[in-house]
C-alpha cells in the first residue's frame, strides 16, 4: 500500500513539474491573446475613444463599417495584395529551394543563407527601401529604369494598380526566402534513390520537379499556402510604411483600416468589429484549406 502511494505520489509531482514547465506559455497567451480577443469582442459592442467611460452601441458598429465603401476595398486590396505577392512567391521559392537542392549548384550553404537574410532584415527598413524604389518622382529607381523604356514616372504610391504591386513587391522579397527554406526542408526529406531512377529512364530536370518533387511536397505546400494566406489577410507594415498615416484608399488593407479608426480616429468600437470580421474571414479560409487538405489526403489515399 505504501508503495502504491509513493508511486502516486511520484505520478502527481511529474505531473505537476510537467504543467509548471508549460505554464508560462498559457500565461502569457492567456495575458497578451486571450485576454485581447475576448476584450477586442466585447468593445465591438461598444463605443469608446479610449479615455470617456464605454457607452453601449449594439450593431451599430458593424453597421458603419459595413457601410463604409473603405473597408470593402480594405478587405479588396488585402485579398488582392496577397494574391500577387503569394502566388508568384510560392513557385519561385519552389524553384529557388529545387536549384539549392541540386548537386550541380556551388557554394549551395551560401546562397542559402542568403536567400534568407531579407527574412530577418527590419520590415520597417525593407518597407523605407521600397518605399525609395517605388518612389513617385522621375528619380525614383523604379522611374529611372522605365525611363529607358520611354514610359513616363508611375505614381506609385497613389494609383489603384502601381501602389499594390509595390506593396506585393515587398512581401515577395521579404518572405520568399523564408520559403524557400521550408521547401528545402523538404526537398531533402525526398530520398535520392528516386532522382537516381529517374535519370536513368531519361528524365529531364523539369520532368523531376514536376514527376517527383512537387507530389512528394504537396503537404508542405499546403502549409505553406495556409500561412501565407494568414500573413496576407494581416498585412499591416508595409502599407503603413509605404503610404504613411494617410492610408489611401488604393493601398489600405484590413488590419491597415483597423488601426486608422483605432490610433488616428480613436474609434476603438469600430476598430474592434473590423477585427471581428477579419477573424471571421480568416477562419473561414482556414477551415476551406482544412477541407481541401483532407480530400486531397483522401483522395491520396484511394489511389494507393
């Protein structure tokens, strides 16, 4: 009996040391995460600068947003920004990390620490950089090479189209790396023995990345796709940035719109029933790249 309790006791104390190690964690998420979503909820019910007591306002706060022609082209240029800087930075990366993984590159340790460093450098200093390259006068880098073209300075930072390739711009250099990285991960899980077989049957390089490589990634793609769409509904520095408190219509995405009512407006209601809409936004693509992960499992699946 009492070697039953000295094992009972000794089950508690790694039970407890287990859950002090991971309290931390918890408590900080439940500090700085928990606590801000469910407050960040109930202020959307809610009018408040800030400062003077809460006053209750019912739907009304989604009601102006939801009638503010603003916030739709926030939300239009959100999901239009992430698509141009996405798309094209998930084939890249899937080239990059391809050529890194092949034996025919030289010096393949330095170029992967440098297709790497823009992750790591300060946005705030990527966004200043682009904001010099993209810049609306005649000197402006971007200006400068067109002029060699005979086509006359863009306004970069005030027309519809210019303003979110420049934004696009800066997420495709800044995260492309990071990528890119994933992708030779995963690469190098691939076992050789299949490349080996598949150029003795006379395989081309691009009939391996595209025989081989890309069905063995499609989970890491999938992931890959998951979190930058995450990254693209909550782009915020670089238009900031770019464009300044101003926030023009042609460049403010969703998380942008949120903090202009909050911290230049001090409507925190507003702000927060912006919040609530995009958290509903991104579940739901999130549960639509769920589904769409677990058919393509199932399906997988039926096939072998």
């Amino acid at each position: 009996m009492t070697k039953k309790a000295n094992q009972l006791t000794e089950t508690k104390r790694t039970t407890i040391a287990a859950y002090l190690f991971i309290s931390p964690f918890f408590i900080l998420f439940a500090i700085f995460g928990l606590f801000p979503m469910i407050f960040s909820f109930y202020l959307s019910f809610f009018r408040w600068d800030g400062l003077d007591p809460m006053t209750f306002n019912g739907l009304n706060n989604f009601r102006f947003i939801f009638s503010d022609p603003i916030f739709y082209s926030s939300i239009k240029n959100t999901f239009i920004i992430g698509l141009l800087g996405t798309l094209p930075q998930i084939i890249v990366s899937i080239l990059i990390a391809f050529a890194l993984n092949s034996a025919l590159i030289r010096f393949r340790n330095t170029f992967r620490t440098l297709i790497f460093l823009p992750y790591i450098t300060s946005i705030v200093a990527v966004a200043i950089i682009f904001g010099l390259v993209f810049n609306n006068q005649p000197f402006g880098f971007a200006n400068y090479i067109l002029s060699f073209f005979d086509a006359g300075p863009i306004r970069w930072s005030a027309e519809y189209w210019p303003v979110k390739f420049a934004i696009a711009t800066m997420v495709f250099w800044r995260w492309v790396g990071y990528n890119t990285i994933i992708f030779l991960a995963g690469m190098q899980s691939i076992s050789k023995e299949l490349y080996e077989a598949a150029k003795i049957d006379g395989a081309t390089i691009g009939q391996q990345l595209r025989l081989i490589t890309l069905p063995m990634l499609k989970p890491i793609v999938m992931f890959v796709v998951f979190t930058s769409t995450i990254g693209s509904l909550q782009l915020f520095t670089e238009p900031l940035i770019f464009l300044g408190r101003g926030l023009r219509e042609e460049g403010i995405t969703v998380v942008a719109y949120l903090w202009r009512d909050a911290f230049v407006y001090n409507t925190f209601g507003t702000a927060s029933a912006a919040a609530i809409v995009l958290f509903v936004i991104i579940i739901t693509l999130t549960a639509i790249n769920l589904a769409l992960s677990n058919l393509i499992g199932r399906s997988k699946r039926k096939v072998s």
